[in-house]
C-alpha cells in the first residue's frame, strides 16, 4: 500500500512559491503609481484610469518573451538582466504607437522555483518597469516540472499603454520626404540568438568568457546587455515635436518591421553606413558566413528603434534626442515607390 503522496513529493513545493511571493512584495511596490489600487496577492492587479486627462482614451496592449536569450542566462546563472529585456519588448512596442505604457504583468514558468533566481529575474523586471515609467501590478508564476527541467524556466511579459485617440501614431501620416532617424541599441537586444548561439556557441564553439576583438568584455556579458528602453525620451519627445511613425526593430530587423508602418505608395531608403555598427553583429556574419541581407532581416544591426519626422524638424530632433541621452542617426527618408519596388532599400 503507497504512502501518503503530497504536492511537492510530485515536484511542487507551495510553501517555496509562497515564500519567493512575500521576497518580490516590497520589490513590485517601488514600481507604482498613483493610480495602482489594492494589495499585492490579489487575484488581479487594480489600476484605477484616471480619464480626467485624456478626453478620447485608446488603451494600447502588448505581450512578447525574450526567446532564446534564455539560455545565455541560464548558462552563465546570471539573472538579473532579462527581466529587463522582458520589460522593454512590451513597453517599446506599446510606445511606438505614441502610448503612455501603465502597467505591466509577467508570468515567469519553471521546473522547480528557486527563490533566489526568481527574485533576480524580478529584479530585472522592477528595474525595466522603473526604466520605462509602468508600474508592474501583478503576475503569476508557474511551478511545472514536467515541462521544464530544473533550472529551466521561460519568461513572458503583458504591457497595457494609454493614448489620446487623435494623437495616436500610426504611420498614415508619412509622406515622401520624411526623414528617418535611428535610435541606437545595445547589441542584440532579444532578437535573433538562435542565429547568433549557433554561430557563435555550437559551430565556433566559444565560452562566455571568451573576448572576441572590439568587445571589451567576455561574449556571455556582451550577449546579455539588456535590450534598451526608450520610453521615457520617445514620450518626450511626442510631446515637443512631430512624429509620424515608429517602429521597434524587433523579430524581422528593418526589413519586416518598417513596413509595418509605411504607407503602400512610400518606401523607406536606408543608408547602411549611417552609424556605426556594434563589433558583435560583424562577428556574427563574418563568422558565420551570413549574407548581408540576412543580417538585417534577423538583427537590429545597432539600430533599435526608427523614427520618421519632417524634414523641417530633423536637426533640432536630433539635438534634442542627444540632450535626452540617446545616440541618434539620421539613417533615412521616404521616397516614392514604384510598381515592383520593395518598402525597404539599403543603399
């Protein structure tokens, strides 16, 4: 006759689940605004709107994960870093859109929760969260060990942004003449690792400690730089001047993401020489022998967020991007486009 089986005889332990809940409380807490209602541990997050200062409100919503930058951090057990990566997929496709990002939710699954860990990854996410304005209001986290390993887990991330209906950003706007400006990134950012850990961890074979040239840090940290959040200037800079389009160079890199925004009749011209490129996209095609095209299909190429303004505006935009801290290009301008031309062309 079998003994009495208990839930964490079968890989889930409550009492440890509980106890990594009570460590993020104070956490979840630096990241609220005013608007946020309620306790901690509810079955959801409260945040009260506050319509009083938007006439026509648009609710925007976006949800994304970090894909297989996972496993670098897995690799390396330094956690502290993707939840921030978490954070800025969301809030900078909710921004580009011209939204205010206002709160944010995560689900963090996993083989067996070790604390520790998990507060670390939370600790990512509370800063990204700060970084980007939101407060993060709730979440859940899943103890599955027959689905992950231990030391496994995944992360997922939900953004809720508001905006005002006629001051929503769209890309209808863009006109030929329209310039383009870059927003560089930090390396990678979240996309494209499966490409760049098979050409740089299984056919090359290299460690995260390894320094390849003009790095000057091991690949692991160079790898895990967490994606840059541009909210907070991007909302500055709505406010002052006049953007027609956005696009977050995400899955897809410029050649899937800017037609997301430009008008059939228009196609964007890029000069690939326009800013500087970071060493690690060159080792990534140099060594693995990828055609240029590719590149800028899969990565960012150093470019993690594009902006098209009026010609008028674009040296006193570029000046006021640098003053907020960004590292601005103009990288391109909108011209026409004939029958059989692609949106995007690299010159």
């Amino acid at each position: 006759m079998l003994g009495k089986t208990t839930y964490k005889d079968a890989g889930v332990d409550i009492d440890n689940a509980n106890l990594f809940i009570e460590r993020l409380k104070p956490l979840l807490k630096t990241t609220f605004r005013k608007e946020v209602m309620g306790n901690i541990g509810g079955f959801g997050g409260l945040f009260h709107l506050d319509v009083t200062r938007v006439k026509d409100p648009v609710l925007v919503a976006a949800t994304d994960g970090v894909g297989t930058k996972l496993k670098i951090a897995q690799l390396m057990n330094k956690h502290d870093t993707i939840g921030v990566d978490l954070v800025a997929m969301s809030v900078n496709d909710v921004v580009v859109q011209g939204a205010e990002p206002l709160f944010f939710l995560d689900y963090l699954a996993t083989g067996r929760i070790n604390v520790e860990t998990s507060v670390q990854i939370l600790e990512g996410i509370v800063k990204g969260c700060q970084d980007a304005g939101c407060a993060l209001i709730g979440g859940e986290t899943a103890e599955m060990p027959g689905v992950y390993k231990n030391g496994e887990y995944d992360l997922a991330g939900f953004c809720v942004g508001i905006v005002e209906a006629d001051k929503l950003i769209d890309g209808s706007e863009i006109r030929v003449g329209d310039r383009i400006i870059g927003l560089a990134s930090h390396g990678l950012h979240s996309n494209g690792f499966s490409l760049a850990r098979k050409v740089l961890l299984e056919e090359l074979g290299l460690k995260p400690e390894d320094r390849l040239e003009g790095l000057g840090h091991g690949l692991g940290e160079e790898l895990l730089r967490p994606t840059r959040i541009y909210v907070k200037s991007l909302i500055n800079l709505i406010k002052n001047f006049t953007v027609k389009g956005m696009a977050h160079i995400t899955g897809g890199g410029f050649v899937d993401n800017m037609p997301r925004i430009i008008p059939g009749p228009c196609r964007a011209i890029i000069k690939k020489n326009s800013w500087e490129t970071p060493p690690i996209f060159t080792h990534i095609q140099q060594k693995g022998n990828i055609e240029e095209m590719e590149m800028f299909r899969v990565f960012n190429m150093g470019i993690g967020m594009m902006i098209v303004v009026p010609e008028r505006e674009l040296t006193e935009i570029l000046e006021h991007l640098e003053n907020l801290g960004e590292r601005a290009y103009p990288i391109g301008v909108i011209e026409k486009r004939e029958a059989g031309q692609q949106q995007v062309t690299f010159i």
